[in-house]
C-alpha cells in the first residue's frame, strides 16, 4: 500500500499555469452551460452508464485502463504498475487541490435538479469544479501507461480522454474542468519525467508488464470500453 505521491506541492503551480475558470457570463462560461444542459439528454443512455462505472476511481479507472493496456492492472498481479497509478493518484490531489481552492468553482449541479450519474453526496457541494481530479487522474494515468506500453499508445490516449469525457457526461465538471484537468496532468506527468523515484518504479512496471503480457492473460469484459470517443455524446 502507498500512501504518498512523488511530487512536493511547491514543484507545480496549478493556480498560476491554470489561470481563473471562465466566468459565468463569458463565451466560454455560457458555452460551458450550454454543454451541460446538452449532456443531460444522454441519460439512460449506453454512454451514461459507461460514465457511471467511471466515478469510483480504484474500480472504474483502473478496469478501463486495464482494458486498453490489455493486462489486469491490480494489487495483487501487477502490484508495481499498481503503485506507480496510486502515487499518481496522490500527485493529482498535490497539484491540483490548490487550484481547486484558490479559485472555488461551483459545480455545474449548484443550485438545481438536473439529473447526474452519481448520487448527489455532500462531498460534491465541498469539492471545487475546477480543475477536475478525475480527468487529471485519467490523462495522468493514460500518459504514463502510453510511456510503459508504447504500442498502446492510441487506445490508452483515447480512453485517457474518454475518462475525462466521463465526468462532463456525468454531469459533476463542466468542460473546461476537464480540460483544465488534462493540462495539469499533463505538466505533472513531465515534471515526473526526471524523479528518481518515479523512474525507477516505471522501470519496474514496465518489467512487470512485460512479464504479464507474456502470460496472455487478457482482462475480461472489455467491451464496454470499446470505442471509448465514438459515444461521448453531444459536442
């Protein structure tokens, strides 16, 4: 188990590389709205249900980018990539929590009654829109992958950007979270391009993986994530 990142908070300024969200009444602030609104229409629909099983990070993320690497990515069977995604993980909340704070973005949900892919939990009115940790989870999570299995590259990208997608789907982040989520996780990832740590586990990972693939056991139950940017909705 790990309970740390690689990063320290003061290695990447999010507030200062991010800027202020759009504001309300701004081009990109109504645009922002009208996506929304135009998301809603997807419920109960196959894509709404795929944005559901993305909300719980440890399951949803880690079976759809099992998918698209083509090896079960766990605890247990491939604990070093395991390890290398969960630090990750803490490195999303280093970064991007001062952003959130700093600027406070209510969520797209504040103040009526539209209907999300998620139960509406208190922790969705305390946490700020901006940027999304789930998309800075995603993208993190893509490029890294992307890194240790090059000849995956396209579909791990692809589902990188879905997962993000997934969050806009849900109702929860506007579009520019999630963009704003994938440039930070973007300059997260480049920064941990010279971390000694961060290199050594990837060497790791990437002689585990090697090893898995070997084995030919691919995850199961694929399916849902096929096609992953084909069925995200209205654009």
């Amino acid at each position: 188990m790990t309970d740390r990142g690689y990063l320290r908070p003061d290695e990447i300024d999010a507030s200062a590389l991010l800027g202020p969200p759009p504001a309300p009444g701004s081009p990109r602030g109504i645009a922002d709205w009208a996506r929304f609104i135009e998301t809603r229409s997807l419920e109960g629909s196959e894509r709404w249900r795929v944005a559901s099983l993305d909300v719980d990070i440890r399951s949803g993320a880690f079976a759809r980018f099992s998918c698209a690497a083509g090896v079960t990515i766990d605890q247990q069977r491939t604990p070093a990539t395991w390890k290398v995604l969960a630090r990750l993980e803490y490195d999303v909340r280093t970064v991007g929590r001062p952003a959130k704070d700093r600027y406070g973005r209510l969520r797209p949900i504040t103040g009526n009654t539209y209907s999300i892919c998620e139960p509406r939990a208190a922790w969705l009115t305390l946490n700020a829109s901006y940027p999304s940790g789930h998309s800075m989870i995603g993208w993190s999570y893509a490029l890294t992958l992307a890194q240790l299995l090059p000849d995956r590259s396209e579909v791990l990208i692809e589902n990188g950007k879905a997962y993000g997608e997934s969050r806009i789907i849900c109702g929860v982040h506007y579009q520019s979270d999630v963009e704003a989520g994938r440039l930070l996780a973007s300059a997260m990832v480049a920064r941990l391009q010279s971390n000694r740590e961060f290199q050594s586990d990837m060497r790791r990972a990437a002689a585990e993986l090697k090893r898995a693939r070997g084995r030919g056991r691919a995850p199961q139950n694929c399916q849902v994530y096929d096609n992953p940017l084909r069925s995200a909705g209205p654009s």
